[in-house]
C-alpha cells in the first residue's frame, strides 16, 4: 500500500501489548480495554487520512459492532482458519503451551472466540495463499466508498 502511495499504518495487537496495553491481560475486560484503546488510536489515525490496518483478536461480536459508529468507513476482515490448522502452524508455540496448561484463558483452545456472521472480507487461509488473502483486503479498501472519496479529493474531484 505504501508503494501504492496510500498513508496507511499497521497497528499489530501483540507490538501494542508491549506499549500502550502493556499491563493488560486477557481477561474478557481486559481484552476489551485492549481493543477500546486500539479502536480509539484507528479513529485519530482515520481522521487524518490514514488507512490503518488493525491486527488484532477482537473475540467479542457485540464490542466489534459497537466499534463500527466510530469510524467513518470500517471493514471487518475474519482471518479464518480451523483450530487444528492453527494448532499445526503454532509458529510462536502458544498453542502447545495452552494443551498443556502452561497458558489459560488462550482463545480457541479455553477462551471465546465469536466470528463474525457477515465479515466485510473473508480470508479462508487454510484455502488460500497470503497474496490471495492479502488481494482480498487490498480490493476491499480500494472499493470503499470512504476510500473512492479520498482519491477523488486528491485528484480534485467531487463525488
Ligand atoms: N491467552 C491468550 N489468548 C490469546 N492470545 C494470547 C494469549 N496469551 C498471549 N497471547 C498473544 O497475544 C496476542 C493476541 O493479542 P490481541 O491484543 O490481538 O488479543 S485481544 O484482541 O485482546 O483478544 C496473540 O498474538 P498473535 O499470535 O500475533 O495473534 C498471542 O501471541
Ligand atoms: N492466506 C494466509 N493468510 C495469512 N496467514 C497465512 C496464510 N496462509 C498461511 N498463513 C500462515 O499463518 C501464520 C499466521 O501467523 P502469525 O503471523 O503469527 O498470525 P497472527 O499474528 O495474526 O496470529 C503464518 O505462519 C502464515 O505464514
């Protein structure tokens, strides 16, 4: 994207555990405020143009749609993948740790994760490649109505 010229910013959930959300756990209203505090960080990111890419769990249905008045323009993109397909990449080991009861509260092993019933983009990534996936998303954004807008202004155009 940033080839593409786009302003754009990655906010990954595990860099921000170590900054920001540092002595926040996984709790349900720990992982709550985390997502809270991450939303808030996107919004002033969006507000200034910024096309944020947001990495995060966000297990909870119900705190993800109430996000959705705070943007201008959100997309919910599940990245999606059968628990045993996860549990064979494990590229960090954490599910092994989770099996054997090093780690509690792990989402999908002993923790809630609720996927979204009409995710904006679905990336199937047991299915498909990650620039399949990755084309997905990028075709997402370019279609956004919020997205056509911002170009237009840029070239000067109205819409
Ligand atoms: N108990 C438990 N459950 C889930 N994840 C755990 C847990 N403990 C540590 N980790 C690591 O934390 C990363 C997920 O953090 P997030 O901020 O994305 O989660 S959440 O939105 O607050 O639910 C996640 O990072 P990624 O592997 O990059 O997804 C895990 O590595
Ligand atoms: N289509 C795909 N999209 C995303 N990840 C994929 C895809 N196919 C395979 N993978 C693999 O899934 C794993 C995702 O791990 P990771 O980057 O730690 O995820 P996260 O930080 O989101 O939990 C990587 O090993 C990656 O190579």
């Amino acid at each position: 994207m940033r080839q593409a010229g786009e302003r754009c910013e990655l906010l990954d959930g595990d860099e921000l555990r170590e900054g920001i959300c540092r002595e926040l756990g996984f709790s349900r209203s720990e992982r709550e405020e985390n997502v809270r505090r991450i939303a808030w960080l996107a919004s002033l990111l969006e507000r200034n143009d910024v096309i944020v890419l947001v990495a995060v769990i966000a297990p909870y249905r119900e705190q993800r749609s109430a996000l959705r008045h705070r943007f201008q323009e959100m997309l919910e993109v599940f990245v999606d993948a059968p628990l045993e397909v996860c549990e064979r990449r494990d590229p960090k080991l954490l599910y092994a740790r989770a099996r054997n009861g090093e780690i509690r509260n792990f989402t999908g092993i002993d923790d809630v994760y609720e996927g979204p019933e009409f995710p904006d983009v679905h990336c199937m990534t047991d299915r498909e490649t990650l620039s399949e996936s990755s084309a997905k998303v990028m075709r997402a954004i370019e279609n956004a109505p919020a997205h056509a807008i911002r170009t237009a202004a840029s070239v000067g155009l109205s819409l």
